[in-house]
C-alpha cells in the first residue's frame, strides 16, 4: 500500500523567515496531494493541494511543488508569522482502494516572534 | 464550505463499555467516509472507509469486531468502539469528500476524544 514520509518532524524558524517540508510517497498511482494544518486539539484544515497534472501551485504565502518522477513533493511557506505554528501534514490520495488518503507522520512547525 | 459535524466531541467511559460515535455530512451527501485514529503527538491513521449501504473495509491491523462501522445513510456514519480498554483511548476523527473523487480534498470532523479508564 502507500507510505507517506515526511521531514523534518520539528522545524523551529523565525519569523519572516521561510519554511519548507518535504514528504515522499511510495504509490506511483498516487495523484493527489494534500497539504492540511492541524492546530492543537482541533481538526486538520487544507491549506493548499496539488494535483499530478501540475508541477507547482501557490497561494500567496504557501506553495507546493510535485515532482512525480523522483514521487516526492513539497511545501513552501515564505513570510512566516507566529499564526502559522501549528502541525503540517502531507497527504497522498491513490484512485485505487476506495480513494484513500494517507498521511505523512507530520512536521510540527514553530515560529518565534 | 463543506461541513462535517462529528458527536460527541469528547467522551470518557469505563473499561468494558462501548462507545458511540456519530459522523455527519452537513450540506453534501457522502456515499464514502473516513474513520482515522491519532494518538497524541502522532499521525492520522486510517482505521477504515465506511461505504453506505455496504460493509465497511478495514485497514491492516484494525479488528472489525471492536470497531463496528455503520453506513446507514447517505448522510451518516457511525463508529462503535465494543468492549473498550484503555488502549483505545485516542482522538478519533471522521471525513468525507463533498465530491466523490481521489482528488477532492477530505473535510474533517471535529474529532472525538475518547478516554478509557
């Protein structure tokens, strides 16, 4: 089955400084990636996904790239604010399986003011 | 947005008892959802897709006999944590997708923190 990897499991950076997570997958027939942000005790949110027909998304302060030969993707936080400490998941959706959705073990990202 | 209601939020029961716990889509109608389990400080695991008016397929390692899954409606799952121990005591957490496609994104429930004592 699909196997998620994720890296670094605890980033601490300054703020304005940019910040990057890198996660692996194993599935080739994986095609969509998610990227969710789950604060404490709450519920994960989407941030921001990146479909296999495309190479790099942004959305203002956030940006993912997808390099689906070398089956690794990335996510990109430029500007960063103390509101963006949180935990960060990466995801890969398979169409096989029932369209299960698989997690990265998690990067838990901290920004000092 | 899509929304996803999960209930209860939290729970805590003793050891033997069994829990109920109530997954449902707001304003979409859901033939699939997603039952995970995240241990403190850890990741979303996927314990098991509910599929309305079907049984519901397990991960690896999850027994269907502890937790029973009911697809009843369209709009509804539920997850029934049987002979519950201390072990299970975890943040259980439901999601659907308000399209069904691998590449719509999951909106979550709120999560059901379930403490066995």
């Amino acid at each position: 089955g699909e196997n998620v990897e994720q890296h670094p499991s605890t980033l601490s950076v300054q703020e304005g400084d940019s910040a990057v997570i890198k996660c692996t997958y194993s599935d080739s027939a994986s095609n969509y990636f998610p990227w969710y942000k789950q604060e404490l005790g709450k519920r994960p949110q989407l941030i921001i996904d990146i479909r296999s027909n495309v190479g790099e998304k942004k959305d203002q302060r956030i940006a993912v790239t997808l390099n689906k030969t070398a089956k690794h993707f990335s996510l990109h936080i430029t500007e960063t604010q103390p509101e963006d400490s949180a935990v960060y998941f990466c995801a890969a959706s398979i169409l096989t399986g029932g369209f299960k959705t698989i997690f990265g073990a998690g990067t838990r990202l901290f920004v000092k003011a | 947005g899509a929304v996803v209601s999960q209930h209860p939020s939290w729970v805590i029961c003793k050891s033997g008892t069994s829990v109920k716990i109530e997954c449902r889509s707001l304003d979409f109608q859901a033939t699939t959802m997603f039952w995970y389990r995240q241990f403190p400080k850890q990741s979303l695991m996927l314990m098991a897709t509910s599929n309305e008016g079907s049984k519901a397929t397990y991960e690896q390692g999850v027994e269907k006999d502890k937790f029973l899954i009911n697809h009843a409606s369209l709009t509804l799952s539920t997850l029934t944590v049987t002979s519950a121990h201390p072990e299970d005591s975890s943040f259980y957490i439901c999601s659907a997708r308000r399209e069904e496609r691998y590449n719509s994104p999951l909106h979550f429930g709120n999560g059901t923190r379930l403490t066995v004592t």
